[in-house]
C-alpha cells in the first residue's frame, strides 16, 4: 500500500494525495454519500490538476489492479461517487480540474472542465451574456463532471433538455488510461458511434470525465411565472396540454406539488407559504417569451384565464416581480428541505409517460394508504418532463427512522412495480448508483441489461472503473 | 443458397423473398444506392413483416453465418444501406413495418415502425394537431428507421435537434436476434447505459432498429420567412448571432447560399429565384412565434431593420404569404437538384463551431481556386447549426465526370485537412457508411476509433451486422 501513494504522489504532487494511516486527515467528505447511506472506506484520495495526471492515475490503477472511484461534488443521491467498504478502492477526486477553459459567444459555447462547480460554470455563462440551464438544487457544490456522469436533469429540462442533451463533447480518460479528445462543439456530427452519449450518465463506471463542451443558451427576455392550484392531478395535466398548445416553446417550466408537500414548507419554513392557498395541486408555471416581459405575461394571463374558464383551474397568482417570482420557486425548492427537517423518508425519482401520471398517483396513492394507513405522500416534480418525487412519509407521530426500516422494500415494490407497468422510470434523474443498481437488475430490460454488461465488459475489462455501480 | 432462401421463406412468406437467381426479379432497387456510387449483389432481400419475423431472420442468418445489411428507403448519401460486390449478403428491407402504432398527445409522442415514410409519419402528427419536425430532402422516402440509423439532420436542427434528440426510445433486433424494447415515451430516464443514442447513428451496424418512440412538438402558431443578403459570410454569421440574441427560441431556421449556388437555381430552375435579389451571400430566416404570426413578423422586421442599421444586412425581403415563404424554402431546397443537373460534383457534408465558419470558407475558397482554376463553389447550409455543403462543381464548360475523376481525393484531402484543424466533423449529418470510412480511419481521434471497434466487437462478434460499413 505504501509504494501505491508514493507513487500517486509522484504524478499529482505530496499535498494531492490523501492518505487513510494519516491520522490528521478526515476522509469522511470523500467516502460518505450526501445522504448519508453509505460510509465507505478508500485506499487514498487523489487529486489531479490536469487531465494528464488523471489519465497517469488511471494508468498506475489499471497496473496495479486497483480500483477508482472518480468523483466530483459528492452530491449524488444514489450512492455512486463513494468507494465501497473494503478500503481498496481510490478515490479519484476532479475537484481541481475547475476552469472554464473558453467561451465562444459565437458559437453559443463553453468548454470547462468536470470539477467546476455548476454555479461557477452558470454565473461564467451569465457574465458573457448568456445562460448554461442547467439547475439544480445542488449546483451550489455539484461539478460539470458529475451532473454529466449522472446525467442530471433538475428545473430547466422541459425546455433545454437533460445534462445530455446541453453537452456537445467530452473529453474523457478511458479506464486504462488513454485520453479520448472529443471536446468538439458541434451540433451536427455523425462520425462513428456516439460515444458522448455512452459516457454520460454512465457514472463514472466507463471512464473519468474530465472536461466537456457545454451548449450555452441566449439569456431569455421576459421571463414570467404563476402559482396556478387545481382540484386533482388531471386536471394540472390537462393544464400542461393547454400551456404546451398555447405557448410552445415559451413554456420553461412548469412543477406540481401535491397539497402535503405544502403543509410541510408550511410547517417548517412559514414564510415561504405565505399567502399560498391552500389547494389539492399547485402548479408553478414559468414562460420565457422571445420579446417583452409584458408580452409574455399578456401570454400566461390569457392561458390562465382560458382554463379557469375551462374549469381546470380554481385559482391563480402570477407574479408581479422578479421577486416574488423567487418566491414561487423557493417554495418549490423548499420542499425537499421540509422533508428532511419532518424526518427520514422512503424517496422515489420516477417518470412516466405524462398521459399516464394521473392514473399512476391515484393507484400508488391507494395502494400506499392501504399498505401503511395514515402514511403521508408528498408528490411533487417536474410534471413537464414526466418526472414526479413520489415521497412517502411516516404517519403524524410516527417515528420516521422506525418508519423508513419497516417500510421502505415494500413500498419501493409497490411504486416501482406500477411504474414499469405504465412504461415509466424507477429513476428519472437521480441514476442506479449503488442505491437502485439491485432494482435495475430486477426490473429492467434483460436484453438491454445484457448489452450494458458487454459493454462494461469490452471498456473496462479488469473491472476497476467505480465497480459495483450500475451494473 | 438454395436453404438459405427457402428457410427465410418460411419465416417471411415466399412472396416476401426476392431471390437474385430468379430472372423476373429486379433486385437494383435495393442493391444500388441512390447516388448510384456503389452497385452491389445480394444473396436475397427479405421483407419481414414484425419485428418478431426480422429477429426470426437475423437469428437464421447468425446460425447460417450471413451478413445482413439493414435497409430502409434506401435514401442514402454514403452507401450505407447497400450491400457489397460479394453476392453474399442479405438485404433485410423494413420497409414492411410500416405503421404508426399510436400517437399520444399528452405526452407529445408517436410510437412509429422502422419502415414508415418519414413524410406519413408528419402527416399523422399533423392530423393529431401536433407536429413531428424532422424534415429533409427525401422525406417522401426516407425511412424513420433510417433516419434514426444514420441520425438525419435537416432543416429544422436549429430549433428541435437531430433525429437524435427527436427520437425518445427504440425497439431494436441485436445481432444474435434477440429484441430489446426499449420503446419507452419519457423524456427522463436514467436507468444505466444510454443504448439509445449508441443505436442512434450507428448505421445499422449494431442492430437493426424496427420501432422508435419519437418525440412531436405543439403545431407552431406564427411562423414568418425572410431572405436577407449579405456581403460575406462574416456579415452572415454575425447576424445569426444577433437573430439569436434577440429571438431566442423563436429562430427556427437560418440557411445560407452562396451566389454560386443562387445562380444555379438561376440557370436550371428559374422561376424560383425570380426577384431574389443577387448577392454574394443570401440568408433564409425562419422565425415561429408563440403567439400570433402578426407578433412575429413585427419581430422579424425589427431584427432585420437593426441588423441593417448595423450594416450587416444589405438588403432584405420578408414573405407576405405562406405561398411566398414556401417559394423561399424551395429556393434553398432546389440547390442540390441544380447541382445534379449541372453535373456530377464533389460534395463535402461538413460542421464547424460557427465561429469559425468565416475563416474556413474564405481560406477553403482561396485554397480550391489556387487547387482548381475556375472551380465553382457551391456553399449552402445550415448556417445556425455550423453545417454546410461545401460542394464543388467543375468549372464552366468542362467535363464533370473527368473533373470528379481527377479531383475528387485532391479536394476531399484540402477540404478535410482544413475542418479537422479547426474542430470540425467530416460528416455533420449524412454519416459514415462506406463511403467515407477510410476518411474516418484516417482521421478520426485514435481513442475514439479503438472505443468503437471494441463496442462492435462486443455487440456483434461475428462482424455480421452490415459489415464494413463505418468502421
């Protein structure tokens, strides 16, 4: 093990290697996930400055027979970016691969490397006169290289599309350690097989992302949003047909969240909710017009006041200020937060057709109250992109740790068997990891699981590319 | 032979097996590629009619050890979906699976077999009141199966993407015959490895895709046509840039000609350029507005009245009728038939970041005419996607088919050299196949080819999925 970190240290330099027999060094940041499901333990934690020195890792492992676990923020939700329990593993952390290396206005695009952190890659966009949509609740410390391993997807996707669809090349190391240059910034290529797309949201188990090419978008002109409240989640997708009829392109967003998760926001961050009604569904909808502000909110008044007519809507509120459009948002965003201040919770990241979700939350909702009577849903998400958090929640009074060990296989059959029938996700956003790779293997396609394997098996044939992700 | 035909009979029907020894049979349709470049042999064309009768063929062809090519309309431009000079391979035409299975509008999708003309497939979303906005030149032939196979692009890139991004799940024959459905409608779903996009422009190398959950669009409302003159490319790009400054996701085409190619049309099909001003550069613009096409012109006079304050534009003309926006859209489409007419040429279907557009063709121009004295450029295309048809015609009076004969691997080598220095694709949308795999060779980043090759390998050991085609 000793000749391993001297040998680490020779490529990225003594401070840059972390090692565990060090006793004033805290690997917890490097080896726990986010969520606090798994401690690990690494065999060091390494960190590169460039590309090069990611690729001589990769090289050093793949003699050695040691395995990487490549990590950016460490904010995944699914376990993916943390190393097992044996302590063989190392942690291959990108987090100093930070610049933005070029924008091209012109060309509407950045090329960056995986360790930026989003917001520092958002606020680069901005300050040339556009925007990198990307946005997610984490962007605060997640990093390009893991929003594209993850493939992550957030507020911004009805319009601008995953982290797939805003990346137009890579650069990445192979897991023996050559350096594939695909950063081009193209949006028409047709050259082979499109191996930009096999490395995103393959987390981190094909290979290290080091960099990419990122689209960038003009920054919109008038932005406008409504909190608009419904009587059932029917009648917030007919809304959705109606605004993607109505506003085409125009429409940026457009979130649900049932009437438990708004009593949470309530309970725990009153302000937020204020002046909020109470309702069975609120929709928080977001056009971005081409032209004028006041174009675009003559645009959303006259969508709302057309399905109010139609009865699809009881009652509205469009912001009158940049301000309380933050508002809006803010209680959307709350609502995670609420939930972890009310205490553990089984969580699902799922999509389904949208046609489809009206049927599947009243089904899984029945089903819910007959498995475990009194337990809360708190259903929120991206109704747009067919994305929904289905969140359920311990009885009032309940302990929720209690709550979260009797329950959570159960419930997670009873959601994910309804969704796969109704040709939906068990993970829309979020990836396999190591939290739902058990599940994937279940319940996912067993030709499509058979060519993922050969694939694995053809990139990484030693296995030591983040081993028992995914797959 | 004689098994091998009577065996796919029994799978298909007898008359859905077209054996080249019988004399009645005209097999060229389906051996001879539409730009009549290659003229290859077949063992048999099969026509199954489900996709469980092509598994069945594909899994006795991979007993028997045949190679299969995958064909749809045969619309091709670089011989991908013929077979080769041997006689030994089995032309597997989808053109049978031909039917839109279903069409939900909530969720804006269409499920739609391999073999349907891609214009039926637009006519049945125009009948749901939606639109399906992949379109190009052979669109009354071309197949979605092909289309997905080779990753079209066309004309309506610039706002909705490739066939790639149009296209949200597949139903896919591997080359040992199994079927992996993958025809899910959901526009998030990060369950492992992306085996959609890897089938999307693999050429029927990997597979063959028999059904596609494709992605449709709200019918845009305002939608306004301009042609507008530039005095160099420069000018050109540089209003691009502003038309997406100020229209955003508004600007649903900007297409460039070049006078060479205006004159063209000129000469072989005059009434179509009728009162197009002459000009070094035109421009098409296309704007689709969210609200009212009265909302949109005014937007596209304002950008085009700044745009010629600021000397970018000289002068300007916008449609005052679908029937004149429509002669526009002919205009840019009647290039390639005036190019045929005129004669054989060499033809370059490249991508470069837009900002470097510019250079290229100034620098490509002067290089061509120092190459080839009185050589004619041809330069139309995609201008708001970084991809044009950079063609060159023989000089006036000269013979084409000597000049394509003396010429065409001197000019390929200056024009390719040229974009791949400046981050550029040698096929922005018309794929590999076999006309320019030994270009790919050459060129292409080593890591990237020797990625490929190992997924060939591990998807299809036996070589047997139209072979030699890309790699």
């Amino acid at each position: 093990m000793p000749e391993l970190i001297s040998s680490l240290r020779a490529i990225v330099g003594a401070s840059h290697v972390l090692d565990p027999a060090d006793p004033a060094v805290d690997l917890a940041p490097y080896t726990r996930d986010w969520r606090k499901r798994y401690q690990g333990r690494a065999r060091a934690v390494v960190f590169p400055g460039t590309p090069i020195e990611v690729a001589e890792v990769v090289r050093l492992c793949h003699r050695l027979g040691v395995a990487l676990v490549p990590q950016g923020g460490n904010t995944g939700l699914v376990g993916g970016g943390v190393p097992d329990e044996s302590g063989q593993q190392v942690v291959i952390q990108v987090g100093r691969l930070n610049r933005v290396r070029r924008i091209d206005k012109a060309n509407l695009t950045m090329e960056v490397e995986a360790g930026c952190v989003l917001a520092h890659a958002q606020q680069a966009a901005t300050a040339a006169g556009l925007m990198l949509p990307l946005s997610l609740a984490s962007e605060g410390s997640c990093t390009i290289g893991g929003n594209l391993a993850s493939n992550a997807g957030g507020t911004q996707v009805l319009r601008y599309g995953n982290a797939r669809e805003q990346c137009l090349g890579l650069e990445v190391v192979t897991p023996e350690g050559a350096i594939w240059n695909g950063l081009r910034g193209l949006r028409k290529d047709n050259t082979g097989y499109d191996l930009r797309d096999l490395y995103i949201g393959s987390e981190g188990t094909l290979g290290v992302i080091t960099a990419a090419v990122m689209r960038l978008q003009p920054a919109p002109i008038g932005v406008v949003t409504a909190l608009a409240t419904c009587a059932d989640l029917v009648d917030a997708t007919d809304l959705l047909v109606q605004a993607q009829a109505r506003c085409a392109m125009t429409l940026t967003g457009f979130e649900v969240m049932n009437r438990t998760s708004i009593d949470l926001v309530r309970r725990h961050f009153p302000q937020l909710a204020q002046g909020v009604p109470a309702a069975n569904w609120t929709v928080l909808i977001e056009l971005s017009g081409p032209t004028s502000e006041g174009m675009t909110r003559l645009q959303l008044e006259e969508l709302m006041a057309d399905c109010m007519d139609r009865g699809l809507i009881d009652d509205g509120l469009i912001a009158v200020s940049m301000q309380q459009s933050r508002t809006f948002w803010h209680l959307r965003e709350a609502i995670a937060l609420a939930q972890s201040q009310e205490g553990l919770n089984v969580k699902h990241d799922i999509s389904l057709p949208v046609s489809a979700i009206g049927e599947f939350v009243a089904g899984a909702d029945a089903a819910i109250a007959r498995h475990v009577p009194g337990a809360r849903m708190v259903c929120f998400g991206h109704l747009g992109d067919g994305n929904l958090h289905y969140n359920v929640q311990a009885p009032e009074g309940q302990d929720p740790a209690a709550f979260l060990k009797n329950h959570e296989a159960g419930l997670n059959a009873l959601v994910y068997d309804a969704v796969v029938h109704r040709g939906g996700s068990i993970s829309a956003e979020h990836g396999i990891g190591r939290l739902k790779r058990d599940e994937l293997r279940l319940r996912h396609d067993p030709v499509a699981l058979a060519l993922m394997q050969r694939i694995k098996s053809a990139l990484d044939p030693s296995n030591l590319m983040n081993p028992g992700k995914v797959l």
